[in-house]
C-alpha cells in the first residue's frame, strides 16, 4: 500500500512538472483514501503499543504469583493458598477478558 501511495504521488507530481492536464478527481481521491489508511494503521500500532507491553508485565505478574505459590510449605494454611491460587485465576481471566474487547 505504501509502494501504491508513493507511485501515485509520483506520478502526480511528474504531471504536474511535464504540464499534463491535472488528474481525474478519482485518482486524486484514491491517493486520499490511501493516505488516510496507511496514517490510520500506523497510528493505530501506535496507540496499541504501550497497551500490549503493560498487557505482558501484568501477564508476567499474574503468573509470577501463581508459580510462587509454596504448595509445599506445611507452615502456610491451605486456604491461604486457594485464596491465592484463585484471585490470581480470577485476575488472569479478567485480562484475557479485556484483551478480547479490545481486540
């Protein structure tokens, strides 16, 4: 799509410099509407980014608390653990969630 953008915009250009009759309104709004989809993805990846990267800490956070969990400790109360085990299922469940609304 950049390639297009870019050969239509110099083809724009190398008409103007020969002093070609302007091009058709539809060329030129098809180099609009290019435009406006390549600034669109861009800004997009962007905008999701910073999103992703604190997704995967979190992540990364939720599973450090699962896997640090001493099961088999006799000094820690069983329900302790459970308690644990569950409010960080519940967490990685919530994030998986809102990723897929965001997706």
């Amino acid at each position: 799509m950049l390639a297009d953008v870019a050969v239509a915009t110099w083809q724009l250009w190398r008409s103007q410099q020969q002093q070609e009759p302007p091009p058709l309104a539809a060329e030129g709004l098809k180099l609009v509407i290019d435009l406006i989809t390549v600034v669109t993805v861009v800004v997009f990846v962007i905008l999701r980014l910073p999103v992703q990267i604190a997704s995967a800490s979190e992540t990364d956070r939720i599973l450090g608390e699962l896997s640090s969990i001493p099961w088999a400790s006799t000094t820690k109360p069983l329900e302790a653990k459970k308690d644990v085990f569950f409010k960080s299922i519940d967490d990685l469940l919530a994030r998986i969630a809102t990723q897929e609304h965001l997706d």
